[in-house]
C-alpha cells in the first residue's frame, strides 16, 4: 500500500533514544516525572461543565452542530464580546469570527486556505512543530526565522531575505511564544503589518497563551494592532486559559477574506463542533474570566519555584520570558540540550523537553511545563537539585 510522499516530509520524533529510555523506566516501575507536556492538571471550571450537561441534554444539540464549519452564531458572538472586552477590538461576529476544533486545527486550515503547492511560509525557529506539519502537508516549504535572545526572541523581519520575503505567501507567529516564552509588543505587530503589506503575506498569529502572562504584563492580541485585519488572522483557544484542552473548541477572528478561506476549507473537511461544546464555551467566554486569574497565581507560584531551583546554573543576566505556561531556560555550562535532558532523566528521573526539539536555533535551551500539581513539581525539583548538586 502507497503511503503518501507529503506524510514521509513531516520530520520524525528526533529523541527516539530518550523516548525509549523514558518507557523502558516507566515499564519498571521507575516513578517518572514529565515536566514536558503543557496540559493543565486542574479540571475545567465549574459553569462550563455545567452548561455542557445542561446542553447534551438537550436533542436538539445532538444534530449537527448549528452553522455547522462557521459555528453557532452565538459562539462566534461570545467569542467578539471577549476579544472587544479584552483587546478593545470591534469584530464583525458574523464575518470575522469562525468557530474552530482547537487553535492546531486551524494552523492546518489556515495553511491549506492561503498556500500552494510549493509557495514558502515563514515560521520562526525555535517554533511549535505543527506549523511545519501543516506547512509540509499543504506541499508548501517552511522557512525558517531565527529567533533569539538578544531580540527578546522576536525574529528580525528586516533580516529576512529580500528574495524570501518577496516570494513568501504566509507567516506563523506566535506570541506569548511556545517554547521561549517571549511575549511580543504593539510596535513589533506594527512591524509585522507593515512587512505583510509590503510583500503580501498572510499573517497567521496563533495566540493559545494570550491571557496566560506574568508581572503585570498586558494580554495582546494582533487584533488590536492598527491595519492588522487587513493582513491576517489570529486564532485562539479555550484550551489553555481554560483548562479546556481536551474539549477541542477554539476560534480563528480577523480578515473577512482570510476567514471565509478557513472556513471554505472546512465545510469541506468537518462539520464543526458539538453545540453542547459550543455552549459550553460560551460560558467560559462570559463567565469564567475569574479562573484565569486563579490559574494566573498558581503558575506563578510553580515559577519561582523552578526559577529558584534553577538560579544556580542559569546565568543571572538572563531574564526568564514573560508568557505561556513554560519556561525556557538556558542548559548549565551550554550543555547541548539533548545531553542536559539525558543527564536530568537519568539522575533524576524527571523528564524536561530539550529546546533543539523545537529548531536548531533551540540549541542550548531545556523547556519546562507549569501545569504539574504542585506536590510532584515540588518532588520533581528537589530530585533535580539532587542530580544538580
Ligand atoms: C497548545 C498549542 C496549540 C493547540 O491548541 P488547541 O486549541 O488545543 O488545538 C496551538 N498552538 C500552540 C503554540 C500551542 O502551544
């Protein structure tokens, strides 16, 4: 059987050898901690559970999903009234808003709404894997941005090749950023307007973590940039800010052309998310803003934690990322990545993602997930300050 050639390019898991470490120990026995994996431990708020019980009750929701690929109108309302409430934005719900089954589904759509087969996307490196896999599904060819300390991890788009940029049709971005955890500003998203209209190229800022930011910083959207919906689309999630990560619902919002691309893609690909899901997040939108706020304070607590443990080895000039709930810390002595996250699971029994999974230019950095109960985190560390001695 023929298995297609745009499969073979998506690049494999690059750790086999770690991976196998890690299920050899956990078939004996050995009590692993992950600190790789961000998915919030604490369970979804109360009102959505609530609106979601009250809705699959109902028949009328057991059809297909209202609207259907666009979601239901009042989804796509709440979804406004949120971003109008958060980012002082003004979106037209019935054009510039699209229901979506989690903000990864839409990176996929996006692409296969804007690229043909052999146009180049922009994408930074470090950067979320998916954005390449969906790249190279659409037959298109990643380019990669680097983005580094010294720019607060920002990529330098006058640094972009004139040839690249010109023959580019779309860029990922994505901040507050997995894996650094940078966050960006209103005059880098002025930048990025600026650098779409002149080579025209979509712009898609993929913003899962936009309330999830620390010491005070104000959430962003690209939304409220000035030009920013003439140029592109941001999509969001309820799964992050939420804890709703598993209920797969999300929503894309910004240009009225991009959107109906997205979404022409998938009347043809899915028929949407479940209405009682829909509702649910409906309650999380209008009701549950509280609960980030909650959230907001656990991670911080599990922050200074692991920057404490770490303090020793992490060189005091560098400043720990603003945003996500990750932090991206520089490996002891510049260790190489994948030798720092070997040395740590083997002394230690604690796994930590190497930063080169993310991109060469991920080299010399280790990712690690906030969203462990504090009780393991707590374990997980002192077992590292042990290995760490
Ligand atoms: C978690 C994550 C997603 C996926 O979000 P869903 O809405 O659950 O699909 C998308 N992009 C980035 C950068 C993420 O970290």
């Amino acid at each position: 059987m023929q298995i297609a050639n745009r499969l073979k390019r998506i690049p494999p898991y690059l750790f086999m050898e770690l991976r196998n470490k890690i299920n050899k120990a956990k078939a004996e026995g050995i009590d692993v901690i992950s600190l790789a994996v961000g998915d919030p431990v604490e369970p979804t708020p109360q009102p959505v559970i609530d609106a979601l019980n009250r809705s699959a009750a109902e028949a009328a929701n057991h059809r297909y999903p209202t609207d259907e690929e666009k979601g239901m109108f009042a989804f796509r309302r709440a979804v406004a009234d949120w971003y109008s409430a958060r980012y002082n934005t003004d979106l037209d719900p019935e054009r510039e808003v699209l229901g979506l089954i989690g903000s990864k589904e839409g990176c996929h759509h996006f692409i296969l709404a804007v690229a043909n087969p052999g146009d180049t996307v922009l994408m930074t490196d470090p950067g979320y894997p998916a954005y390449r896999a969906s790249i190279l599904m659409a037959e298109a060819e990643p380019y990669n941005v680097p983005i580094t300390v010294d720019n607060g991890f920002l990529p330098r788009l006058a640094d972009i090749p004139s040839d690249v940029a010109k023959r580019s049709t779309a860029m990922f971005l994505n901040y507050p950023n997995n894996p650094t955890g940078a966050i960006a500003t209103p005059e880098f998203f002025a930048e990025v307007v600026e650098f779409s209209k002149t080579h025209g190229i979509a712009i898609c800022h993929d913003n899962p973590y936009s309330e999830i930011v620390f010491d005070d910083t104000e959430p962003l959207s690209f939304l409220s940039t000035p030009g920013a919906i003439d140029v592109g689309v941001e999509l969001n999630s309820l799964s992050k800010p939420f804890n709703m990560t598993g209920w797969r619902i999300g929503m894309a919002t910004g240009n009225q052309e991009l959107i109906s691309g997205i979404a022409q893609v998938k009347e043809n690909t899915d028929s949407g998310v479940f209405n009682a899901i829909q509702y649910a997040g409906i309650a999380a939108l209008s009701k549950c803003q509280h609960n980030i706020g909650q959230m907001l304070q656990i991670y911080t607590r599990r922050r200074e934690k692991i920057l404490n443990t770490f303090k020793e080895v992490v060189p005091a000039s560098y400043a720990p990322p603003k945003g996500t709930f990750y932090l991206w810390l520089p490996t002891p002595n510049e260790m190489n990545s994948i030798d720092f996250a070997t040395f740590i699971f083997e002394r230690a029994a604690v796994v930590i993602t190497a930063g080169s999974a993310y991109g060469e230019f991920g080299e010399g950095y280790f990712r690690v997930a906030l969203t462990v109960p504090d009780a393991r985190l707590e374990e997980a560390l002192d077992r590292i300050r042990q290995a760490l001695g």
